[in-house]
C-alpha cells in the first residue's frame, strides 16, 4: 500500500482520540538537534470539533485484534486497514516538521499482534526520533494496555506526555462493551508511569544530572455516553485519577455512535456534546476551584444540569450559603460565587489590600456581574434583585449563561494536513 493511501486511512481513524494536548514539557532540548518542546507548549490549530490538529495526530495501524463494542476499528468492522512500518512514521514526521506543517506527534495506534508488539514499534519510533533525526520537538504517545513495563519505562524517556485510554468509566461497562480489556490492565501502566514521574522529580531536587520521565505528564480519555453511568460516577472516579494516579488532565470524549449494537445507544443517537462541556467545566471546579465531587453531585443530584455550568448549579443548591460579602469573602469563599474565576478573585484581594471594592470597582475587576449579582453583597448593599424567587433566580441564570455553551455542533471530519 501507498504511504499516502495509509496517511488517508489512519489520520482519519485518529479524530476519535480527543486528548492530544501538547503543553507543559520541560524537557531539555539537544543543542544540534531539530525542533523543540518549550515549556509553554506548542502553538495549536483546531478543526471544527474542537480538537488540535497541529500535532501529526495518526495511528500507527487500525488493524485490531479487539472487537470493543464502542470502537470504529473493532475487529468485526468491515473497513479498510493500514499498517505504518516505525521508519514510515519517524519520516513523515520529520519530514512534515521541516515543511514547517507541524510542530508534534500525537501517535496512537490499535493494538495488533500483541500490546508487546504494538507498543514495541511505537517505542521505536520515539526512538528513531531522537536518536536519528535529533528530533527536539513533542512526542505524545498513547500507551498500549497490557505492554511490558520495560516498554513503558522505556517511552517514559523518549515521549514528553503519555496516556493511557481508561474509555469505560465503570469495570462494568468495559466487561460489557470491550471483554478483552480489564479495569487492571488499564490501571497499572497509569500506576507506573505516576510513580515513574514523581520518582524522577523528586530525584532531580537532589541532583541536576537526573534524567526527564514523561516530563509534561500523563493523561487519560473517557467516553460518555457509550454507557449508563451517571455523571457523579464519572466525577468521582475523576476525582480519584487525579489524587492516585499523578494525572495532568483528564479529558472526555462525547460517544459517536459509529456501531449497530443492543449494548450501545442508536447509530441515530446525537453525541451528547453539551453533558461533554458540562463535564470539562466540573473538571475545571476539581482542579482549579477546590471543590470535590460530592460537592458538585451528589446520590440527589446525579448528573450536571445542561441548563447551568455546575458551579451555579452548586451555588443554587445552596443557596443559604449566600449571599457573601465581597469586602470581607476569603479567596476560597470568593471562588465559589458564580461569575467570579480565578483571576476576579485574585484582582478583588489585591484591591482590597489598597481601598474598599466600590460597585463601580466591580466591572473592572473582571467578573461576570449579571451572574455574580445574586450572590453577592456589597457594604451591607445586595446586588441582585430583591424578592426574586429561587426560580426566577434560575431563569435569569440561564439567560446569563454564555452563548458557546446552548448549541454545541459536532463535525465528524478532521481537519487534516493531507
């Protein structure tokens, strides 16, 4: 087969993979090589559906030897299948890299022969990489479940991120829907790779000479909607990726029903981009906000309303906490009012170390003051409309939602270099 009618078939098969983000490295580049990973990451373009594409986003073959229910490359398909050699890919990407038509690789692949064997060629073209073409720039590998752990130690060095598809959120649903897969086998290449990459972290503070693992972190994808699971039990098993697994971020990908089954929902089924928005910003209050998931739902409320972003939500449901005084709120305290982010918050305890907030102060500051109003005070002063029912309350919240979140479209083609 051509290398270009495979570059047709596996960079296509490869806009299903959502978590291709390429920010953070920190590893150091060789001073007589080609490229180079900062810090800051790399600059992106985005296809319609939101995902980045100036990473060589491909997969190394989508000839699998598994039959997951979900998957478009399941063994029972009937489509066409490539298979790239690791000096195929090494070329095309640096080749694609001096033409200045990408700045990364983001490589994938479904598993054929053996995970050993996958992940094996995979490692190889991490290898050539840098070790040949003195390539400097990001590598994101996706690791193969079930591979040696010689393997992944070994693209621990030579990749700047890695990830390791959890899919499923419940052990459940992964026996259902994908049978040749286990919940351990997903779990323990993450395990290795966090104690890998707290390991090697904590040795460089004692010495300077200690080498890079994975520099810029693991992540994971989960699919939503594939399976019945609440959003509370995508929170919370979320929640414990984050605190056991040393994960940078956790992304999650709204099913495309690409396959006729009775365990899935209908070929017809739109993919539930909105409860996929929903689900980022709650991941957002996790990581940056301080909340916890019992806090975002709980048994009563089991799933995120798609009218309101969780943290008015929250803020709704609790409304008795409310409202607080934007003179005297802590920064903590600040966080939770809905319309106020990170940055407001920072901008309202700098002021208030020179002079008192005046409500002319508060616009300048940064919040979104049509959603902020209903729960603050200021100097004894409430700012929202007094008498208002919760429910009315509710209604002036939607309104106030931003427009970007109301009607998410998805597109199914991805925008390609090809």
């Amino acid at each position: 087969m051509k290398i270009a009618d495979k570059i047709q078939i596996l960079a296509d098969a490869a806009k299903y993979d959502a978590s291709c983000s390429s920010s953070g490295s920190s590893r150091t580049s060789a001073p007589d090589g080609t490229g180079n990973a900062a810090m800051s990451g790399i600059c992106h373009s985005w296809s319609a559906d939101g995902r980045c594409i100036s990473l060589l986003k491909i997969l190394m073959s989508n000839a699998c030897v598994y039959d997951c229910g979900y998957c478009i490359n399941r063994r029972s398909n009937n489509l066409a299948r490539a298979t790239f050699t690791p000096e195929e890919i090494a070329d095309l990407t640096i080749n694609f890299y001096l033409r200045n038509y990408i700045e990364g690789l983001f490589l994938s692949s479904a598993v054929y022969a053996s995970p050993d064997k996958t992940m094996a060629d995979m490692v190889e073209v991490c290898r050539l990489l840098r070790q040949k073409y003195r390539f400097n720039g990001y590598i994101h590998l996706k690791v193969i479940p079930g591979a040696a752990n010689d393997l992944v130690h070994q693209a621990g060095f030579l990749a700047d991120r890695m990830s390791v598809n959890i899919e499923l959120p419940s052990e459940a649903s992964l026996k259902r829907l994908a049978p040749q897969k286990s919940k351990q086998g997903i779990l323990a290449p993450m395990k290795q790779i966090g104690e890998n990459f707290n390991g090697f972290k904590l040795e460089r503070k004692k010495t300077r000479n200690a080498p890079h693992f994975c520099p810029a972190g693991q992540t994971t994808q989960m699919i939503v909607g594939a399976s019945a699971e609440s959003d509370l039990q995508i929170l919370n098993l979320t929640e414990n990726l984050y605190n056991k697994m040393s994960l940078k971020r956790v992304y999650y990908s709204a099913y495309i029903a690409v396959n006729d089954g009775p365990l899935l929902p209908a070929v017809s089924t739109a993919p539930p981009l909105v409860r996929e928005h929903r689900l980022y910003q709650a991941d957002w209050l996790l990581r940056f906000y301080k909340f916890q998931a019992h806090e975002i739902l709980s048994p009563a409320f089991p799933n995120l309303d798609e009218r309101l972003d969780p943290k008015a939500a929250w803020a709704l449901r609790n409304f008795d906490l409310f409202p607080i005084d934007i003179n005297r709120a802590s920064y903590e305290e600040l966080l939770r009012v809905p319309g106020i982010g990170i940055t407001s918050a920072r901008r309202i305890i700098k002021t208030r170390r020179v002079a008192a907030i005046r409500e002319q102060d508060l616009k300048k500051i940064g919040m979104v003051f049509k959603r902020a109003r209903f729960f603050i005070t200021l100097n004894g002063k409430y700012l929202g409309d007094a008498g208002l029912s919760h429910q009315h309350i509710v209604s002036a919240m939607c309104k106030a939602e931003p427009p970007s979140s109301k009607k998410l479209q998805y597109n199914s083609r991805q925008l390609r270099l090809f």
